[in-house]
C-alpha cells in the first residue's frame, strides 16, 4: 500500500470530518442542553441543503454565500419546531422527546420529497472540478472551502457561546437547568434557541456540501447515524469532543475505505463505536462510571 | 356503577367479543383481509415484545428488527441449506435473537449506560447488522432469500390464509398470557420499578444489570420466534425490509399509540395504526412523500396528545381501581 | 435481627473521594456506632451526601476501606451493599411515581423474600411503622412531600436493613411533621436498626443523635457526644458559630 493513497485518505478523511464535526456539534449542543437527542437532524441539515439548492437553482446563489440565508432560515424553523412541538414534552420522559422528532424528521423529509420529488440530484458550480495539488495529494476546491467554512462556523459558535450573554446563558443551561432558572434565565428561549442553533449547524453543513454531495430527500440519514456516533464518541454534550471526534471518525472511515470494498464503509465507524461503548463509554471527554 | 368499574368490566366483555369475532374471522372473510388482520396481529405481538423491554423495563430500543431479523434469517437459512423444518428452525432462530440481544444488552448495560446511550447503541447495531446482512454471500447479500413455496405441515408452508392466520392469533394470545404473568410477577414489578427509578431501585437491593438483561433476553427471544413466522408466510427476505430503522420504529409506534406498560395496548395500537397507515398510503400514496409527511405529523401528534397511549392514557382517566393481589411469583 | 451492642458498626478508614481532582473527601476517618442514632452534620459542601454515595456504592472512593461486618463495602455495587444490610434514602426523594404506596415498598420487601405473601406481609407492617398504612393502594404520584419521605423511609425499611442511612429526612417538613418523622425515626431506632443521618437542624440532631460526626470541605473535623462536639472548637468555629448548650 503506497503512501500515497496514505496521504489521500488522510487529506479527504480530514476535509470530511470538519463537516462531521459541524453537523456532530449542533446535534451535542442540543442534546447537552435540552437533554434530548434531535431525531430530526439529519433531515434539518437536507433541508439546509435544499434550501442552498433552490437558491442557487433559481437565483444562481453560490451555495458557500447561501448560508446567509440558510443559517437564518434554518434557525427560524428549529426554534418554532421546538416551541411548538418539543416544548410541550419537556417535562415527559426522555424517549417520548425521541419520537417526536422522529416524526418531525419524517415531516421534514418527506416534506422536501413531496415539494422536490424524491429523485437525486446534482448541482455544478464553476470550480466543481478545480482541485488543488499539495504534493502527492489532490484536493479539490470544493471540499477545501467546505472543511475551511465548517472550522470556521465552529470557532464563530464557540466564541459566541463564551463571549456572549447568550451564549453563557446556554453554557449554564447545560450545565445545571435548576440553577439557570433560580438566576432569572428564561430557559423556555434558551431551549428554542439552542434547538435553532442546532438547527442551523446541520443546515449549514448542508448548504456546505451540496457543492459535491448528490441532493436527495433522505440523504440526511447516514449523516444522521455518523452524527450520532462522533457525539457518543466525543462524549456527549461535549463541544469540542464532537469537534474531535468529527475528525477522527472522517479519517477513520477515509482511511478505511482504502482496505475495505466501498459498501462496507460504514463499518469503520460503526465498530469505532461499538469500541468506544465497550472501553470507554463515556467518550473521549468523559469519565467511564 | 362508578365510571372506573365500569370501564373495566366494559373492557374485560370487549376483549371477549373482540377475541370471538378474531376467532370466527376466517368463515365469513376473503383472503385480503385475512391478510391485513395477520398483518396487524403480526405487528401487535412484535410491539407487545418490545413492550416488554421498553414498558417494562424502560429500556427504548430502535433496535428490535435485527432480533426479527435473526430469527428469519436463521430459520430460513437453515431450511434452504440443511432442510432442517421451520418448526424446529424457529427455535433455532429465537436463540440467535436472544443472542444478540444478549451481546447488545451486556455491552450498553454492563456500565450502567442508560437511557440515550441505549438507544443511539440498538440503533448502531441496527446499522452494523444491515451492512453485514448486505454484504454476506451465505445469505443472499443483497438479493435477499427466497423460500420456493411447497406446501406441507413440515415445511410451515400452508395453501391459503387460514393456518397463518390462527397460528399468529395464537402467538398473540401466548403473548397475551407472557405479559400478564409478567405484569403480576416479582420479575415485573421489579422491572418497572427500574423503569421508574433505576437508582432507588438499585439503592434497594435489585441488581438492575441482571433484571434488565433478562427482560432483553426474553423480549429478544420472542421477537425472534417472530421471525419464522415471518419468513415462511411471505417467503422472501431481505436486509432493506428486515434490518432497517425503518422497520424498528414501526414496531415502536404501535405500544406508543396502544399504550406502553400495558398488555393490550400493543394489540389496540396495532389495531389503529395499521389502518390509519393503510388509508394515508391508499389516498395519499401517489404524491410522492405526502403519506410519509401526513404520517410524521402523526406521530408527532399521537406523541404530543397520549404520550402514554391510549390504553394507559384510558386507565389513568378511570383512575385503576384497587389493583389485584399480585400472584405467585415467577421468578 | 439484632447487631452486637457496642461493636463498632460501620468503620470508616482513610478514605478518599476525589472529582477530577477536587477532592470532595479526604483520608476520613469515622466510626458508626451500633443500635444508636449516629448523626452526620457540616457546613453545605461539607461532602455529607458523597460520604453517603461512596458508603451505598454509588460512588466508588479512590482510597481506603468501608468496614462493615467485617467486608469492606468499597468499590461494591448498591445492590450488594443493600443485600449486606446497608440501605439508604436520598436528599431528593425517589419514589417510583407509577406504582402504588405498597408496591412500592414491595420492592423493598423483594431484598430479602422472594414470596409474594411474605413480601407483602413486610411491607405492610413497614407501612404501618411511617403511619402510611392507610394509603397504601394510593398511587404514590399522589403523594404530598411528607407522604414521599416516609414512604421512602418504609420502603428501605422492607429491606430488612441493619443500618439505614439517612439523608436530610426532615429537609421539607414542617413542624408536625418533623416531629412525626422523629418519632418513627426513633421508634426505628429502638427496634434494633443502627442509624445514620445527615441533618441540618440542629436541635434535632442534637436531641436524637448519641453519637454525632462533623464534617467541613471534605475531613472529619469533630466526632463524639452532642455535648462533646457542641464544646468542641473547631466545629464551633466551622459549623455552629456559637457555644450550643445541651441539657
């Protein structure tokens, strides 16, 4: 095996994992705050990636400059969801919350599939075929700015979860909820807001990949499951795990698609997580019990 | 009569009727139906297995087609390539789903994991074990397997409806009978008091890992016997229709509506739900997506209005009466 | 079940807790004393409650040894623990919501019996011991705050316990009902079960407790009788901020 395909695997591995870590990151915020895993989000980042499409169908919008739009949109339709649909099951037990975004995610989906049809589709930017060669490693354009756009999104999040009086009252959210409540913090806006934040994560990496990623009503399911494993992986709730854990796991798979035939892809990151269930359940953040 | 006696007195003629009427069913009816009702019983003892790790126990699992599916595979692999009788391949693949419940419980339970942990873990499994049934020759990869119809008693292979349909309305009944002596037991209690507080309950004495292993095991095992049945009544099967989410969150809609914690509810779930399915595909069907979306919002709204089913739902509107004095102990 | 009188009951040797390097209990070392009321007491923080979750096996401690009936309870899960004859109620009550009062401490009556009958026999007589025998096929949802705490304290006590641990049982309670609960609690005591509990209110640990230890960030900083520890400067300084004179 030559390094060559070594360092390919790496590269693209890296490049895809940032998008990984994106998606992984809204969907741990979610869970570490509202403390429920968000079934819908991976119809929530196709729906993103629908919306990009759309602009750039009809308004010739580049999908990397779509997400002024798309963040907000996005935003807009994971706070009214949880307002209107998880907010009433707070206070229920866990897996009922499962369930409803379950539903809400089929909503979303068959949403698209019924306004779109459910046939796949392609988009064409003008530099989809630029690549760039550092070495023995070529890279295309695409995926480049993706990766970069996706750091980027994560570090403007985490800044605004540290600096801002919004974000704060987020982080104590996570942390301890009775306690946000005694100290006047409106934790019904946090959730609904955290939930748009999550939201719009999963829309962006969905506008972000539609560049070179086929568009199709239920892609957003195996990014769904690979969401879920880097977030167990990064130790739930953890922000930056889930950006970690994003990288590792898109390397793994990368590196495994080398030596594994292409359909058993998803094996290497299904086993990564069943190891991490075995040794080291609390993740790569957390403390096994 | 007060309002709670008379529900439940109403409740206990209704089961009759209804279970009368379910008996008589194939004298006066045609094949189709007989078809749609095995369906609907067929669901109502799988999401009445399920029930009994997630009512019970309070373990959710998304999980529950791979136990369905181990046991079809099983059985089926064994009789296309030792011609060994679903009747006794039944039991070999009620094993293999117990085994696999098993391993998934020993892993997720072992450290405590609860919960969340638990249910992004079935889910996992799920996926592993699509891609692995994809990918294996030995079974059929993606072809699937078919089952070259011959009828004979042997072969669990009947001409007509009929057989099936008394053998599944059997299986329900077994159920029936599994959850109610379960309900009453030492086992049960113990089981829902993990559901409602695993810490109190462990603080007490249970050893919460056994207790919830248990309740995988049997709810795997039978889920798995299911399997069989499956196989040999429609005589093709495939990873997409067996291995998929798609297939394990349908089980877990029925106990949902029907009423989770509780004997009939997945029976009554079922009995709703299929048709309510069956009717948004009929008219919605041809406008792609539509009778998916109409079904998000379902579940959405079943979920929102009885998150505890309807059966449950019904029982804490009739406030239960003094309950019955538990039985003897099972376990 | 009768303990030896006078036998050191649960000893406690150097123990240490530590939270990601913050150590929530540092080289403890305490004695409970058998057939009495023990109490455990200290400043918010003090590490009451983890001292409680590392003797029940909630909490596995980093160092040192939990003597009880000759084992060492460390690093043993809960359900071993109760089996041994430790149980324990939690600062925030923990009933199981969907079932009735009796089935409720049924499953506590389940450590020891595995009969039905029996079973049920135990926990009614526990019932009747919290004054809850009346409501006993009530749904314990239904239950007022009062209610709860006693029905935990039944419950624990179907277990058949040699020592019950104590956490905050009058926390919540108003006058007549402390009072109530004290008097179960004694009445508890009277009958053969060691006790240990963390309390806040001073007259009652004070009237109730023979044997009382002082916690403050996590040490051991007084152990002894009421009247000792009440003289006892440290904890004066720490804890009560005034001499306390007990009759």
């Amino acid at each position: 095996m030559n390094s060559e395909l070594l360092l390919q695997g790496i590269a693209s591995g890296l490049l895809i994992g940032g998008v990984y870590a994106l998606v992984a990151i809204g969907l741990t915020l979610v869970y570490g705050v509202l403390n429920i895993i968000n079934f819908a989000h991976g119809a929530l980042l196709v729906v993103g990636m629908y919306a990009s499409y759309f602009l750039f169908t009809y308004f010739g919008i580049d999908p990397y400059l779509s997400v002024f739009v798309v963040i907000p949109l996005l935003f807009i339709i994971g706070a009214l969801s949880q307002k209107i649909v998880i907010n009433p099951l707070m206070n229920a037990p866990a897996h009922i919350c499962v369930f409803v975004t379950i539903g809400l995610g089929y909503f979303l989906e068959n949403f698209l599939a019924f306004a779109w049809s459910p046939e796949y589709r392609n988009i064409e930017v003008s530099y989809a075929r630029s690549i760039l060669s550092l070495g023995e490693v070529t890279i295309p354009v695409t995926r480049l700015v993706t990766f970069a756009l996706a750091v980027f999104l994560t570090l403007a999040l985490y800044l605004f979860l540290k600096k801002t009086d919004i974000g704060k009252a987020i982080r104590a959210c996570a942390q301890e909820k009775d306690a946000a409540v005694l100290m006047g913090i409106d934790t019904k806006k946090i959730f609904a807001i955290t939930f748009g934040i999550g939201a719009a994560c999963a829309g962006a990496a969905g506008a972000f990949i539609l560049p070179f990623f086929y568009l199709g009503p239920y892609v957003g399911h195996t990014f769904l499951l690979t969401a879920f494993i880097v977030v167990v992986f990064g130790s739930m709730g953890n922000f930056w795990g889930a950006f970690l854990a994003g990288l590792i796991i898109g390397l793994g798979e990368s590196i495994g698609e080398i030596f594994l035939p292409s359909a058993m892809k998803e094996v290497v990151s299904l086993s990564i997580f069943i190891i991490v269930l075995f040794f080291r359940p609390a993740g790569l953040m957390g403390q096994p019990r | 009569m007060k309002p709670t006696t008379l529900y439940f007195s109403f409740s206990k003629i209704l089961i009759l009727v209804a279970f009368l009427f379910l008996l008589s069913l194939p004298f006066y009816t045609g094949s189709y139906i007989l078809h749609v009702v095995i369906m609907i019983l067929f669901f109502g003892y799988l999401g009445a297995c399920w029930n009994i790790l997630a009512g019970y126990a309070g373990q959710i699992s998304l999980g529950h087609a791979i136990f369905l599916g181990a046991g079809a595979y099983t059985s089926t692999v064994l009789f296309l390539k030792a011609g060994v009788s679903p009747w006794i391949g039944m039991w070999a693949g009620g094993i293999s789903g117990m085994l696999l419940g098993l391993f998934v419980g020993y892993l997720t339970f072992r450290y405590g994991l609860k919960g969340h942990y638990f249910i992004l873990a079935t889910l996992a499994f799920g996926a592993i074990t699509k891609v692995i049934a994809l990918n294996v020759e030995k079974i059929g990869a993606a072809q699937g397997l078919i089952i070259p119809f011959k009828a004979s008693f042997a072969n669990f292979q009947f001409v007509g409806k009929t057989f099936y349909y008394y053998y599944i309305l059997f299986m329900v009944v077994g159920i029936v009978l599994i959850c109610t002596a379960i309900e009453r037991s030492r086992f049960g209690q113990i089981l829902m008091a993990i559901r409602e507080d695993e810490d109190a309950a462990e603080s007490l004495g249970v050893n919460i890992f056994r207790y919830k292993l248990f309740a995988m095991i049997i709810s795997s095992f039978l889920t798995a016997l299911a399997g069989t049945f499956y196989a040999f009544y429609i005589g093709y099967i495939h990873p997409d229709t067996l291995f998929t989410p798609f297939l394990s969150i349908q089980i877990t809609l029925i106990p949902i509506t029907g009423g989770m914690g509780s004997v009939f509810g997945p029976i009554v779930g079922s009995f709703i739900l299929s048709p309510v399915s069956e009717i948004t595909r009929g008219f919605l069907g041809k406008f792609s997506g539509l009778h998916l979306m109409v079904w998000g919002l379902i579940i959405m709204l079943i979920v929102i209005l009885i998150p505890r089913g309807i059966i449950v739902e019904l029982q804490h509107y009739f406030r239960k009466p003094r309950p019955k004095p538990l039985e003897r102990s099972l376990t | 079940m009768s303990p030896e009188a006078n036998e050191g009951m649960l000893l406690i040797r150097n123990l240490t807790m530590t939270f990601r390097g913050l150590r929530a209990i540092s080289n403890l070392d305490l004695e409970v004393m058998a057939s009495k009321v023990n109490g455990l007491i200290g400043p918010n923080g003090a590490g009451k409650t983890t001292l409680f979750n590392v003797i029940s096996g909630f909490l596995t401690p980093q160092e040192g040894q939990i003597l009880f009936e000759n084992k060492n309870l460390a690093g043993l899960r809960p359900h071993e623990i109760c089996r041994l004859g430790v149980v324990r109620t939690f600062q925030i009550v923990k009933i199981f919501p969907g079932l009735t009062v009796l089935r409720n401490v049924m499953i506590g009556s389940f450590n020891r019996n595995r009969e039905t009958k029996r079973s049920q026999e135990i926990s009614e007589q526990a019932l009747h011991q919290v004054h809850l025998i009346h409501k006993k096929d009530q749904d314990a949802s239904a239950l007022t705050l009062s209610d709860r705490k006693r029905l935990e304290l039944a419950r624990a006590l179907a277990t058949e316990p040699i020592l019950l641990l104590l956490d905050e049982s009058m926390a919540g309670l108003n006058p007549t009902e402390g009072e109530e609960m004290l008097s179960i609690i004694k009445e508890i005591n009277r009958r053969g079960i060691t006790i240990f509990m963390i309390e806040h209110m001073m007259n009652v640990i004070m009237s109730v407790c023979e044997h009382i230890v002082v916690l403050n960030y996590g040490e051991k900083i007084g152990e002894g009788t009421p009247s000792h520890i009440s003289k006892d400067r440290k904890v004066i300084e720490a804890y009560l901020g005034e001499e306390f004179s007990v009759a």
